[in-house]
C-alpha cells in the first residue's frame, strides 16, 4: 500500500525525471550556441575589443560570486524551509530582470545595461542549465554552481520547465501507481 504513495519521479523542484534532465542539456545548448558562436565570429572580426571581454568575464565572475554567496547565507536560513515559490522568486528574480531588462524596464527609463552584463547572464545560464543536467537536479538552474560547491539541494523551480517536470512526474507516478495496482491484483488473484 504505501508504494501507491510513494512517488517514483521524487519531489517537483528538487528531482528530475528523464526527460526533464535531457530537456536541461538543450536549454543549456540553446542558451550557450548562439553566443559563443557571435563570440567566436566578433573575434574573428576583431568586433569584440580585449576591454569588452574583460567586463564579460568581470561580470560572470559577479553573477557567480551574488549567486554562490546568495545561495551559502538563505540555504540553510531560509531555503531550506520555505515556499518554493518563496526560493524561486528570490533566485530567479535577477535572471529574469536582467534578462529581459531591455524590452521591459529599460525602455521605461532609459536606463541600458552593458551588453557585457546581459551576455555574462546569458553565459551563467546556459552553464547553469548544463551543470543541472550533469549533476541531475531538477530545480532553479541558477543554482547549480552553488549545488557544486555546497553539496546542499533546496526545491525551487525552474521558470520555463517546471511545467513540463510537473507533467513528466504526473506520467511516471501514474505509471507507478497502474504498476502497483497490478502488482496487488495479481497477489490478490493468487490468494
């Protein structure tokens, strides 16, 4: 009986099934091939000054640093407790601003972001969504360095395919439960 409740796919947000984990390798793909690509032709060109690189990778370097020490002082304080929703706004919150900044808040004040922060979060992202594949974590994909380095995992969601994880978890703990149900059919039967 308690394997009906038991979830087979694990806990949305913190497990990944199959098919979410591949999904995060192309997202990571998505994120990482066009920019580097553009990279790669601007410094063929010579587009892309030594300077301008330099603020990219100062800039990674922050996201990184915000994100780690983010992750280090709310983990335990906060993330570990809280509404996912809570977590995910609080991780997801600066990705999604800066990442969308210049269609939204941007034109509203006429304030523009250097090019070097918007790519820099590009990159975290797209390396971000690659280490969640690798080390199977089906939460915020901002959060994976900090993973790496914490060894701690704390459920939030990923914006774009918590859905998707939520549909895949609806699939395999269905299947589970048919699997369960024969199993205790069939011992029923036998008796």
């Amino acid at each position: 009986m308690s394997q009906n409740s038991k979830s087979r796919y694990g806990t949305l947000g913190l497990d990944v099934g199959w098919f979410g984990r591949w999904s995060r390798l192309v997202w990571g793909l998505f994120f990482l091939a066009p920019i580097v690509i553009a990279l790669i032709q601007a410094f063929n060109e010579s587009r892309i000054s030594l300077q301008f690189a330099g603020f990219t990778v100062f800039y990674l370097m922050v996201i990184t640093v915000a994100y780690t020490t983010v992750y280090w002082f709310l983990g335990e304080r906060l993330f570990a407790t809280a509404n996912p929703w809570i977590n995910t706004v609080i991780l997801v919150g600066p990705a999604f601003v800066l990442g969308w900044w210049e269609l939204t808040i941007g034109p509203l004040t006429g304030i523009r972001l250097p090019m070097g922060l918007q790519l820099a979060m590009g990159l975290y992202i797209g390396i971000s969504f690659i280490l969640q594949w690798r080390i199977n974590y089906g939460g915020c994909e901002v959060v994976s360095i900090p993973i790496l380095l914490f060894k701690r995992r704390y459920t939030t969601y990923c914006i774009p395919l918590v859905a998707t994880d939520a549909l895949e978890k609806a699939i395999v703990d269905r299947g589970n439960h048919a699997s369960a149900d024969e199993t205790v059919s069939l011992n029923f039967a036998a008796n």
